[in-house]
C-alpha cells in the first residue's frame, strides 16, 4: 500500500479538477487531499449532470473513466434507458421472452440480444443498439429473412421446388415421413416435405 504523502502523491495536490466532482457528502470524512492520487479505493463522484456514482479513484483520474450514466454503461431508469429514450422502439418489446428484463432496465444502446414482437407478429431476436443506432428493424418485414406463414394467406405456403410445406397446426400434422425436415418459423413450427416421399 502507497503511503499519502500530502502535497506529493495526494489526489488533490495531483488533479486539482478533481474536486469539482467529488462527492463530499457521500465521502465523508474522506476528502481528496486525503486520498493518494492513484488509489484502486472505490469513491464517490458527481458528474457535470448531477449524477452521483461509485468508481476507484485510479480509474476516474488514471484512465479518464467517467460517469457511467452519462457513457450507457449502466442503466439508470428515466433517463438513459430504453423506454424512457426510444418509447416507440420499447413498444415491440417481447411481453415475455426477455424473462425479468424491461425496457426500462436496460440503457439504449446495449448489445445485449433480446426479443422483440413487431406489430405483424413477428417474433426475432436482436441486440438493442442494432434497433436504436442503426435503425435494423424486424428481420422477416425487412426480408432478411423469409416467414413461411406470411408468404401465402393459406395454410399451405410456397416452397421451393420439389418441396411442399405443412404448417404444424394443420389437418396434415400427423403425417411423419423419414425424410421430413423440421423448419422454425417466426410464428411456430414447420415441415418441409419432399414430394417423392408423400
């Protein structure tokens, strides 16, 4: 451990700047020129927009690392959010694939993936900042990615040449052949059959 030496290796005497963000309520008693300047001690900041957050003192003043609010990279509810920054985005997200996780606990422009449900029913998986920087919408009304169900208004919808497919929830569900070929659709299962073996 570096032993403080005031006026030499202090926090204050070292970055003088530093206490415009420094959080003298929540440090108390601690004050920077009662920190050495390069310390991995956790402390307490202020950012320029009032936000208040915890960061070692080697990594605010060593490395440059700011307020993490302000940065998205943690979530604080109203005001970097998902809900509170894209409400139009938030509104296709999925009611119930993303367990736990809302939009309002989640910041904007995170690259986590998770599930949306596009106003056509289309259910996909995507990362957050892929919607909000970049504006990727739905992958199927895109055509990215081709929906069977919607290819046809009637249960049996195109196929490839060869081939024919019967939607899982069909009169036909029950028939099995060796060389059916299971196929995931956007809205649920799917078999593609090869017209030889029907």
């Amino acid at each position: 451990m570096v032993k403080l030496v005031k006026g030499q290796n202090d926090l204050l005497s070292q970055y003088p700047a530093c206490i415009n963000e420094w959080d003298f309520n929540k440090n108390h008693p601690l004050s920077p020129d009662a920190a050495v300047a390069g310390s991995s001690k956790k402390v307490w900041w202020i950012c320029c927009k009032g936000h208040s957050y915890e960061q070692s003192i080697n990594l605010h003043v060593g490395r440059g690392y700011g307020c993490p609010y302000c940065s998205h990279r943690k979530v604080l509810t109203g005001y970097n959010d998902l809900e509170t920054l894209f409400p139009g985005i938030a509104t296709e997200w999925h009611p119930y694939k993303n367990a736990e996780l809302k939009p309002s606990s989640i910041t904007a422009y995170s690259k986590k993936k998770v599930w949306w449900l596009c106003s056509r029913g289309h259910s996909y998986e995507q990362t957050v900042e892929r919607r909000t920087r970049r504006g990727s919408a739905c992958y199927y009304c895109s055509g990215h990615k081709v929906c069977l169900p919607c290819a046809s208004s009637s249960r049996r919808v195109v196929a490839p040449p060869l081939f024919s497919v019967i939607c899982f929830s069909s009169p036909f569900a029950s028939v099995r052949t060796p060389a059916a070929r299971q196929l995931t659709c956007c809205r649920g299962l799917y078999y593609l059959y090869s017209h030889d073996t029907r």
